[in-house]
C-alpha cells in the first residue's frame, strides 16, 4: 500500500507569512541612515503603462509616499468614427513588503528586488453602436494580490513589475466571477 506525504504547503505558507508580518520594511524611510546623507527613497513619481486583466491597462501615473505608492491608469478608445467607445481605467494601491538591493557589482541582476502587497479597482466601460441597436457594457473589478517589482525601486530609473490579483468581477452591476489575474507595469521613476 502507498503512504501518502503529508502535505507540507500550509506550514510553508505559514512560514512566509509570518515572515513578512514581523519583517520590518526597509524602503521608504524618511529618515536618513546614519553615515549616509541621502535618503533610501528618494523617488516622489513614475510615469509609463500598466497592462493587466479587467481593465487595469493604459497609461499610468505613481505617486509615492513613504512604504507606499497609489496609482492610477486610464485608456480611452474610440474607433469607427465614434460608434465604438470604450474607457479602461484602474486605480491600485500598494504597500513595500520587503526590499532585496544587489551590492554585487555584476550588472546581470537588477538593482533593487521588492515584494509588495498591492490591491486596487478597475473599470472597463463600452459603448457601441450599431445600425439596428446599442450595446452597452459596465465591468467594475476590485483586485488583492503580492507581486515583485525590479529595478529602479529607489532611485530613478526604469522598473518593472509582475503581481498576481485574486480579482471580483461584476458585469453590469451582478456578481460574475472571483480569479486570479496577472497584473504589470513598466514605470520611469523620478
């Protein structure tokens, strides 16, 4: 008769979540380090496009303030001389968790590794016109998840980030379905 493993992933889990829970943040002090005379973070804004499900795609605009940042996304469309319209808009708030800095002085890996905890509500809003009728559409997503940002965390510079959302969405105004979703962003900060 085969013994089966116990399964080990909720004592895993529980690991790393009691890990972040008691690890103190390190990004994003507004204090100075001692024997340093610049601050850790020193970005206050990030432009560039953020590209997800549910509506989470357009151009963004980041606004940091100590540990965290807020976000919003917006992409209007319009085609066929105005009978197809369709807005996608997002706003994401997000808090540093952990941050990894590479002192190495191989430029292989990025500068600056972070995990965050992140969440926020889209919107996907359509309005299309045909000859015989009019079709319109109202999605609303509300999204929690982690994800990995690199690069450029703290200082100016380009990075890039990759979250995973447990995501709710409701079409028109009913409850339709709860999934993950992937989410990212490519951002200059300064």
């Amino acid at each position: 008769m085969l013994r089966r493993k116990p399964m080990r992933w909720p004592l895993a889990l529980g690991v790393v979540l009691l890990t972040l829970a008691t690890a103190e943040p390190s990004l994003a002090r507004i204090d100075v380090i001692p024997g340093h005379r610049q601050k850790i973070q020193n970005n206050s804004h990030s432009l560039g496009v953020s590209f997800g499900a549910a509506g989470a795609t357009g151009f963004a605009y980041r606004y940091y303030f100590g540990n965290n940042f807020i976000q919003a996304s917006l992409l209007p469309l319009v085609a066929d001389q105005g009978d197809y319209l369709a807005l996608l808009s997002a706003v994401q708030l997000a808090h540093y968790l952990l941050v990894w800095n590479n002192t190495t002085s191989r430029k292989l890996l990025p500068t600056t590794t972070a995990l965050r905890a992140t969440g926020g509500v889209s919107t996907f809003l359509l309005s299309q016109k045909d000859e015989l009728d009019a079709h319109k559409e109202n999605t609303l997503s509300a999204h929690v998840g982690v994800g990995f940002e690199m690069g450029a965390v703290m200082k100016h510079g380009l990075s890039i980030s990759f979250d995973v959302m447990l995501t709710s969405i409701w079409e028109d105004y009913e409850f339709d379905s709860l999934i993950p979703m992937p989410y990212g962003a490519l951002m200059y900060s300064w």
